[in-house]
C-alpha cells in the first residue's frame, strides 16, 4: 500500500509521499477552484466534462451550495459523484474539497438560518458563536460541503463599508473572542467539522471612504498589533485551517502578491503553517482592475511568488504555473509548499477515508427545533436597548400604530450570504450576472468577454447555468421568497405584534427612494395610537439594498424618506419607538433626542418579528451591547474608543487649548452611543474593582475581581468590561484597549462576583524599536459597563524586565462568575 493511502500513518509522511508521487500538472490542479456550474449540464453532473475539464484532480469547488438551494438531498448526491470521480477515476484519488460560505448558516434548503455576526458580536457571549458555527458545521459536513469561507474577522472601523454586518464589531479582543469560539465550533474538536477559511487577512475593512476594495493605509505597527490580533487567535488557539486574503491594496500592493505581508508577516512573524487562497478573482483583480500585471496569466505568477496558495473561484492563472516551472521562472518548490497545506488539510479532516456522505441520513441531519430555539435565542440575546424614557416594555391594553418599511417584511431583517439572499442573487444574477457583485462570479462572468483576459471561464452566464439544474418546478419555487420565509418559520414585526396588541399597520415610505405618498396613513395610524413602533433602517444582498460585499454607504443618515416618516411620527405628539435594523449602524442624533426609546436590532434573522415583539412586550429583557462606536455625524470618521492617546474625543482637558484638541467647531467630538453601550429593562450595581496586587509582573499576571448586583424587579443581563491604558510607554497608546469582559445573568436581587484573570502577554505591543514587549511602567484598569461608563480605575505599574512577547503573546484573559 502506498504510505499516503495508509491512515496509520503520521500526515506528513502520508503528504509528502504524496507529494513526490505528483506531476506539476497535478500539483497545480490542487492550487485551483471552479464553479458547480463547470461541470452540471442539463442539470446534472457530466461525468465526460470532468473527465474533459479535471484529468490531473482538483482543488475546489467553490459556491458549492449553490446546488442546494432546492434540496439538501440532491447536493449530497451530487457531493458523492464528484468524490466518486476524483477518488476512483483521477490517477492518484484525491478527493475534492466542497467549498461554500456559511457565515451564518448552510445556505441552502433545510439550513438553519442565523443571525448576522453584528447580532452575535452584540451578544458578547463568544461561547453561542461556537454552538452556532458547530450546528452550521454539521449541517454543512451532512451534505458534503467539507470546507467553510468562514469566520469573518476583520476588524472593522469603519461602518461606511458595506460588508460591516459579516464582521463582529471595532475591537481586536472581542473579534479574537468570537474568532477563535467560531473556529472550534466549525472545524470540531478533531476536525471532524469543516476546514474554516478565516477572513480576510488582513486589513480589508479599513478601505479608504469606507470602499469595498479601496487602498488601506495601514502602518507595519498597526498591521500586527491590531488587524493580525483575531487572525494569529485562530491560529495559535484554535488551528484555523485556512485564511483568506485581503482582495485589496496595501502600500501600493495587493495583499496577495505582497511578500512583506503574504510572507514574511504571515509565515515569518506569526508562523503561521495553514493555507492561505485568493478572495473570489483576486488575481483577476490584480490583471485588470489594479493593472499590476500585463496579462492575466502573469498576475498569478505574482501571486504565487507574493504567497497565495490557491486561486478562487476559477482557478485559469494557477492551472498555467506549470508553464512558468519549465521555463525556470518559478521555483517548484513554490508550487510544492502550497500543495502540501492544501493536501494537509484534506488528510486532517478526513477525505480520504471517508469521502463520501450518507445520503440516507441527510434529511435528519439538517434544520430542527433545538437548532431553531438556538438561532431565536442568539438572536434575543443580541437586541440592544439603545435608549428608554420608560416607555419600554409596553404594558398590556396599549393600542400600537406599527408603521415603517420593516414593520410587515419577511426578508429585510435577513443579512447577506443567506439561503434567502442566495435566491434573490441567483434569479437576479440570470437576468444580468453583471449586476451582482458577488465573491467575483460576476467579475470571472464579465471578464470572460473581454479577450485580452484570457480567463478561460467561458460565456455561460454562472448564476443561469446554476438555475439551469433545477427543473422549471423547482425553479418556480424559488420564485416564491415569501414562502419559502414562511416555511423557515418568519413572521413580521406587525403580524407578531396583532396577536397581542390592538395594531394599525401602515408601511409609511419604502427603505429607498423618495415617494412620500405612505406618510399620511402612517401619521393617521399615529394619532390614532398610544404608541408608535417606527420599524426602520437599511436591508442587505447584492439587488436593491443600503448594504452588503461592494455595497458601501457614503451616509450614515437613514436611507430614502425614513428621517422623514420618523420626524411626522414624532410630530403626532406620540411616543415613538424606533427600532433599527440593517447591516450597519446610523448616526441619527434628532432621533436619539426626539424618540421615547431606540432599538437597535441589525439583521436578528427569520425569527425577527418574534423576537422583537418579545423585547417590546418585555417578555425579554434585552441585554445586548454595541460592538461599534456610534458617532453623532459621518464626519467624525473614523471614531472608535480605541483611539490613541492624542488623537479622538475624551482628551486630557487640561492639556487642552483652543489650538490642539479643541474638537469640531460645528458638532462634538463624542460618540452618540460608545462602544459597548447598551440599557436593560432592569438595574444594575457594580462594585469597586478589587485588584489582589498594585503590581503586574511583566511575565506574570493580575487577579482583578468585582461584584455585580441586579437592584431591578426582573432578571436581567449585566455585560461586565475591563479596560486597560498603559502610560509607560515610547510610543503612542491606545487611549484605553478591552482587555477582558463577561455577561453576567441575574435574577432580582441577585449579586455574582465576576474575576478577570489578566496575564502581561496579552498587552505587548511595538516599541519605539519595532521590538514585539510588555515593558515595565504606569498603567490603569478600569471597570466599566461601556467604554465610557467606568465604575472604577485603579493604578497599577507593570514591574520587571521588559519581555519579548513575539510568538509568545497571549489572546485570552480568563474570566470566572460566581
């Protein structure tokens, strides 16, 4: 038996025999992706055209759950012919792997469908990260989809960018919390799961004016203290298999043909051994977008010599490496040093024993009601009470005016990268696939008709071919959104709410465009009403929304007539509620003066209406927090807590004066709501913070504890938070940085002692050497509820000799409540 068939044998061993036994023709086959629509014709799977198109074996099939989208049986029979064919009939066996995204659930009929990751960032439990990611896992390993474009961890600052929703939130710590919890759930305790491809290393979401793909103007120091913080979290506690590589420019380089990024911090700084692939036509990108290369062809050479292992979606620049081996313009080795994280991965989660699913057992595998109560109870745990005079929760007998283009919609409070998005993209997609900016299809679609692209991806329209697979019946199901919403259990805000109030409906305005018909209905329902909920705010996808990937705002404002409709609502003499949803926050301060009580819900799933009727009524104590600093204008950005000293709101005021640090002379400098703000329909008390020494060793750690009371009548959710500022330093530091938190559940009256354990790697940071220290000085701990209501600060000194943390530094300050 050869070495890399035996399973008694060490992975490596099996890898490189494998390795040796490969053509170049075959390695660079495992470097490269294509589209289910490559090889279904006439809706099924042509074994000639992967005999045709696949001789050498194959990396990936990306968007694989694209054929799913009508029944999980049928990609599950599809995943085991193509396992058939790659390990029967290929030379050497390899399987493939099955790729898709699944951020917030399979994506596809009969997944359980998620809330958006802003949701569970607002949670501040990274623990429901990890129970959400094992149930997509399972659910996604159940059909044969084996490898996950997920978890997004970029840390996102800027909420202008479209993408915003995908991520957890501004800061470092909390993104490496949910990070490394998703990654566990996902891939399994021994990588039974699904191989996770974290993203996007690294700096994507800090694109200039808040642009999808714009530059990022990112320092070395920055890089690695902050944007590399989640990703190196992954790696060193929870083994990410793969990351994904930031589409964009850094200092006037693609980040995937970028050796000093790619290579050297990647590989060399943060050691990282997993794979490391392109975003959706990267390379494309960087031949005829950013025009870094003359053909096509030659930007993948740059690619693979920057440091991108794989190419995705349509791997046509990497299947020609080969050419550039014999002609001595490329190191084999380059090829074979991909080649063996991408093979490394598919022996570790098993493909090769085990390459093929029970299709039997797939129906019972996915979707049920345990599954469901998880998504709802994320969802509630998710909903932050942003502002209350009281009016909230609403007492029994009231009659409501539901008004508002959220009130009675079934898809709005549904994010991208959904089984209800997928649909829209693909019906819209078959139309015109120019018109979707989706994970680079479009752009493989659009480039195939330019000639000089030499792409290789054919005419065929990917999101036609796809629908082309299902029948005309099936095809007219997915017609049918509203139903298929109906079926995962949706029901709106308004509907929800008629059960158990006297309500009048009226839409009032659309989320965009400028029609103010609606307005008069909606103020009549006002008046007519105790209290109006204004359901408002943004949508998400790629047609017709205020957000998603390649959909970026250039206002924070409410979109369309929205600020209208609220401030005619708010006329009528009401109390107004206003709840907002959307794949990003809104810098709304006439309504955080005007409303009785703000709502911030983002995109809490198929269950939404439910939910939020819960947090209306008080059959839910909301308990959320933000993750994002809300600023009062869009031209406070970039604002975040995080700031360094010197350099955002909240200065030293006595080193203040009308030149330096005087702040906006036509607007404040302070946030509308801080980074981790958020209210509860019941009270709270928090102790002093007690430290168990005034000294932090550098190579050693702090106990720090607090108690926290609930003084309310109802049970409730305290989110506790530890900050930290260092003063000793050369170099400029962030004004204050999360260091630990925890959310604290407590029936009335209750008291819970909550103790940080906090250790001196987690704080290292470049010093005015680029040396990777904690170093010895002044420092403060602060305890707050946000990061500007701090209970207590208390000085402390770090003492000894500076430590060199690199590859040393910690990610996780460990927190007990009792």
């Amino acid at each position: 038996m050869e070495i890399y068939k035996d399973s008694t044998r060490p992975i490596p061993e099996r890898v490189e025999d494998l390795l040796s036994r490969m053509t170049l023709e075959e390695k660079a086959a495992q470097l490269c992706g294509d589209l289910p629509a490559s090889f279904i014709k006439d809706g099924k799977v042509s074994a000639e055209t992967l005999r045709e198109k696949f001789p050498n074996g194959h990396g990936r099939f990306t968007q694989y759950s694209m054929i799913g989208i009508v029944d999980p049986v049928q990609i599950a029979e599809i995943s085991n012919e193509l396992q058939h064919y790659f390990v029967e009939e290929t030379r050497l066996g390899i399987p493939v792997a099955l790729q898709t995204e699944n951020l917030c659930g399979y994506p596809a009929a009969g997944g359980t469908l998620f809330p958006a990751q802003i949701n569970v960032g607002c949670t501040w439990e990274p623990e429901l990260a990890g129970e959400m990611a094992a149930v997509i896992g399972q659910e996604s390993r159940s059909v044969g989809i084996n490898s996950a474009m997920s978890p997004v961890i970029d840390v996102s600052r800027d909420p202008r960018w479209g993408r915003t929703y995908e991520t957890y939130g501004e800061d470092p710590y909390l993104i490496s919390r949910m990070g490394v919890e998703y990654v566990k759930g996902m891939q399994g305790k021994n990588k039974e799961g699904v191989a996770c491809i974290a993203k996007h290393f690294l700096g994507y979401a800090e694109s200039q004016s808040g642009l999808n793909c714009a530059v990022a103007r990112i320092n070395d120091r920055e890089l690695y203290e902050t944007f590399a913080t989640p990703f190196e979290a992954a790696a060193n506690e929870a083994d990410v298999s793969g990351m994904m590589a930031n589409y964009g420019e850094i200092d006037g380089m693609c980040v995937g043909a970028n050796k000093k990024i790619a290579r050297t911090l990647l590989r060399d700084t943060m050691k990282y051994r997993g794979m490391l692939t392109s975003d959706g036509a990267a390379i494309m990108k960087m031949y005829n977008y950013f025009h870094i290369a003359p053909t096509y062809k030659e930007a993948g050479l740059l690619a693979k010599k920057g440091g991108l292992d794989t190419e995705i979606p349509i791997g046509n620049a990497y299947r020609q490496l080969p050419d550039y081996v014999r002609e001595g313009k490329l190191d084999e080795s380059l090829l074979d040093e991909s080649v063996r994280r991408v093979l490394t991965i598919k022996f570790e989660y098993g493909l090769f024993e085990n390459p093929y699913v029970d299709v039997d057992k797939v129906r019972a595998s996915m979707t049920n009601g345990d599954k469901a109560d998880l998504s709802r109870r994320i969802a509630e745990k998710s909903i932050v009470l942003l502002k209350n005079d009281g009016t909230l929760p609403l007492k029994k007998g009231l009659k409501l005016a539901v008004v508002g283009p959220h009130a009675d919609n079934l898809r709005y409070p549904i994010s991208g990268y959904t089984y209800p998005a997928y649909i829209e993209m693909m019906k819209a997609g078959a139309e015109d696939s120019s018109s979707v900016t989706f994970n680079g299809i479009a752009d493989e679609a659009a480039a195939s008709k330019d000639k000089k692209c030499e792409s290789g991806f054919g005419a065929a329209n990917p999101f036609a071919a796809t629908l082309a697979m299902f029948s005309p019946e099936d095809q007219a199901r997915l017609n049918d959104l509203p139903t298929v919403l109906r079926q995962m259990g949706a029901r709106s805000l308004n509907s929800v709410l008629s059960d158990r109030f006297a309500v009048r409906y009226a839409e009032g305005c659309k989320i965009i465009g400028d029609d103010t018909s609606g307005f008069a209905d909606a103020v009549a329902a006002a008046e007519d009403s105790d209290v109006v909920i204004a359901a408002m705010g943004g949508n998400c996808g790629w047609i017709n929304v205020t957000g998603g990937e390649g959909k970026d705002r250039s206002s924070l404002d409410l979109p369309g007539v929205q600020q209208q409709l609220l401030e005619a609502l708010c006329a009528t003499g009401k109390p107004v509620v206003l709840i907002l949803y959307g794949p990003g926050v809104f810098a709304l301060p006439w309504a955080a003066e005007h409303t009785a009580a703000m709502v911030q819900a983002f995109m809490p799933g198929a269950d939404a209406g439910r939910v939020l009727a819960d947090v209306l009524d008080g059959t839910v104590n909301p308990g959320g927090h933000l993750t994002f600093t809300v600023p009062h204008h869009i031209g406070q950005l970039p604002i975040t807590y995080n700031h360094r000293v010197g350099s955002g709101y909240g200065g030293d005021s006595a080193a203040m004066s009308v030149i330096f640090g005087g702040g906006y002379v036509d607007n404040t400098d302070r946030p509308l709501f801080p980074f981790g703000h958020g209210l509860s329909y019941t009270t709270f008390a928090v102790s002093k913070l007690e430290l168990d020494s005034e000294e932090l060793p550098t190579d050693g750690s702090i106990r720090a504890r607090c108690t926290v009371t609930n003084t309310g009548d109802r049970t409730g959710d305290q989110v506790v938070q530890l900050y930290y500022h260092f003063s000793g330093a050369h170099v400029i530091r962030p004004n204050k940085q999360l260091v630990g938190f925890a959310r604290v559940t407590l029936a009335p009256g209750e008291s819970k002692t909550v103790e940080f354990d906090l250790k001196a790697a987690q704080l290292g940071y470049y010093n005015e050497d680029m040396d990777f220290v904690v170093e010895p000085g002044p420092a403060e701990l602060s305890l707050g509820t946000s990061s500007e209501d701090l209970c207590d600060t208390h000085t402390i000194r770090l003492a000894g000799d500076p430590v060199d943390l690199m590859g040393r530094r910690s990610y996780t300050c460990a927190v007990s409540v009792s």
